[in-house]
C-alpha cells in the first residue's frame, strides 16, 4: 500500500510541476519553437531534434523510438499520422519530459528507421495492426499502461487502444476526435464535397496512384502538408527532417494498402478479423478523454458534435484558434502538451 502511495505522490507531483513548467511557457527547452497564447508554433528557423533514438523487436516489427523524460515518471506514448513521423512530436516531447513524463514517440511501420522483421510478413496497413504493433511495443518496454496521444493515423490506433484494451490505457487526447472505420462503413458515399477531399485515397486505388506515389512521395507529401494545414508556415527544412522518413523502403507499400483496405479494395490478414469485426461496431471509449481540433485543418474530419457521445468517461473537447491545421501538434504544441497535462489529472 505504501509504494502504491508514493507512486500516486510523484504522480501528482509530476502533473503539477507540469502546468508549473507550460505556464512559464519553458517551449525553448531543447530547441523547441516559440508559441504563442493560443498554442499555435511560429517558425523559428531552429530545427528541434530528438538525441536519443532507440529500437526493440515488437511483434512482426523492429521499431524505433525517440524516448525522452525520467525513466520512472508516467508514460505517454505519441503517435504520427500520414505523411508525417516523429517530429510532429518534437516540440511536445520536452515539455511533457521536463513536467516528468517518460516519453516514447514511435515510428510506425513503413515510417523512418522502423523495419520489418520478415520479408515475408505482409506490408500490411489496416486500422488493427497498427494498433497491435503499439501494444506490441508496450510490452517488449513492459510497459503496462500509458497515456496515449495522437494525430491522423494516430489518433485512430489511440481510439482503438482505448476502445479495445482500456486496461493499458490511463487516458488518451486524440486530434479529430473518434476515427475509429470499418470497410462496411466506408462503402457508403459521402456528399461530393467530402469525397473530393478524398481524393487521394480513390488515386492511391489505382496501380497509376502506386506508382505514382513511389515516383513522388516528396512532393505528393509536401502538397498533402500544404492542403492539409494550408496557414502553418513550415519552412524546407522543417520539411526535409521528417521526408526522410518515407524513404522506408516499406513506406509506399504500407500506404497504399492502408487506403486499399479502406475502401475495400484489398483484404487484411486473418488473424486481425476478431478485432475488426469488434471495430466496425463503433465501439465506445470509457478512458478519461480531451479532443482536439484545429481551426484552419484542410484534412477531411468529422465534426465534434458527430463523435461527443462516443466518450462515455471523463471528456472534454477544445477547438483550438490561430490558424491551426491537420498537424496540430506541431503547430500548437503547447496546447496539445497541456492536453496531455489536464487528461492525466481527469484520470
């Protein structure tokens, strides 16, 4: 009982030394970029870095992952989307490591220095496995539970973690709200508004989308960051350091299964039924939950008010101002640290 009461100290103590710490506004450690009081990043032609990347083998994967904070602090583990990778995360990693957190940003599969451990493993994209690589990763760092945090694809494989296994789950903020899909749901036409800000899932159907892709996924991307987040002004370099990581030679295979599956149009492996099977029910998720959203994402998301009621715990929403888009945490990463403050204290 007394360890059980230390812990639950350093815990409390760990949370508010962190709205100690974001309150005084300490985004300058590790070369972190300036914000303003909105939350929203300015360039500031500083490049933050991530010093300490590490691998393990998880599952079908060898993963790699930036760690950052005091090994025994509360965990948060945070997850990219497409096209992006760790350094959405680069900003708020320290802040959450100097408020005591212990920080695990992953690469996901087909991302970065992340590799699989077969060739003959599928390069396979569906909502599920993305999920499992993460529980996966959080039992080769035996790591029982963990505050979970994510964009685009990311939020989904948080929205799934916390719908599906609750108990390695304290708390989650997710941008964008519930993602959670199913191949039957995405059967049904959208108005053509909305289809057209799919348009690169139905080109990424087709073998020219492939190729077309793998021929230019630099600038593929780079449009996708311009459209997706049209008023955040990131510069070449801010670019170029997270470009490097769709050079994964599984990268264009994992995406485009990914958008294929989607839609239908190719089948996961087997051993994932159950858990899609358990998805396309729209699950609902009981963690303590904030959600996020930009004012100025050009990325297609479903409005707040159509995904409230499937957080049946503790719940908050915030919309954030400024000209925040898709990347939200690395355009306002002071308020998505805080986000992940406040969600840990509603646990």
């Amino acid at each position: 009982m007394s360890d059980q009461i230390n812990s639950r100290r350093r815990f409390l103590g760990t949370a508010v030394a962190g709205i100690s710490l974001l309150e005084l506004g300490l985004s300058g450690l590790a070369h972190a970029q300036l914000a303003d009081t909105s939350g929203n990043a300015k360039a500031s032609g500083r490049a933050a870095s991530f010093e300490n990347i590490r691998s393990i083998n998880a599952g079908t994967l060898n993963i790699s992952y930036a760690e950052a904070g005091p090994q025994n602090g509360p965990v948060v583990i945070l997850l990219h989307g497409w096209p992006y990778d760790i350094y959405s995360f680069a900003e708020v990693t320290p802040l959450l490591a100097a408020a005591g957190y212990r920080v695990i940003v992953p690469y996901l599969r087909g991302y970065g220095p992340t590799r699989f451990l077969s060739s003959d493993t599928p390069r396979n994209g569906q909502q599920a496995v993305v999920a499992v690589d993460i529980i996966n990763l959080m039992d080769a760092l035996k790591i029982d539970k963990a505050v979970l945090g994510g964009f685009d694809w990311g939020a989904r494989t948080v929205n799934i973690i916390a719908a599906l296994w609750p108990q390695r789950c304290t708390a989650m903020v997710s941008v964008s709200g519930y993602l959670i899909g199913s191949q039957e749901a995405n059967r049904a036409p959208l108005p053509p508004k909305a289809e057209l800000a799919w348009w690169y899932q139905f080109y990424f159907a087709t073998e020219r989308g492939r190729a077309g892709y793998e021929a230019n996924r630099h600038d593929f991307n780079r449009l996708i960051w311009h459209t997706a987040s049209p008023k955040w002004d990131f510069d070449d370099a801010t670019f170029e350091r997270t470009a490097a990581s769709f050079n994964n030679p599984d990268h264009v295979a994992v995406v485009i299964h990914n958008y294929r599956w989607r839609l239908g149009l190719v089948q996961g492996e087997p051993q994932y039924d159950e858990l899609e099977k358990r998805l396309a029910t729209g699950p609902a998720i009981s963690v303590p939950t904030i959600t996020l959203e930009g004012d100025a994402n050009g990325a297609a998301h479903p409005e707040p008010a159509a995904y409230a009621k499937k957080f049946t715990g503790k719940y908050q929403h915030r919309n954030l101002s400024g000209g925040i888009g898709h990347n939200l945490p690395q355009e306002a990463p002071k308020a998505f640290a805080q986000a992940i403050i406040d969600v840990t204290r509603m646990a």
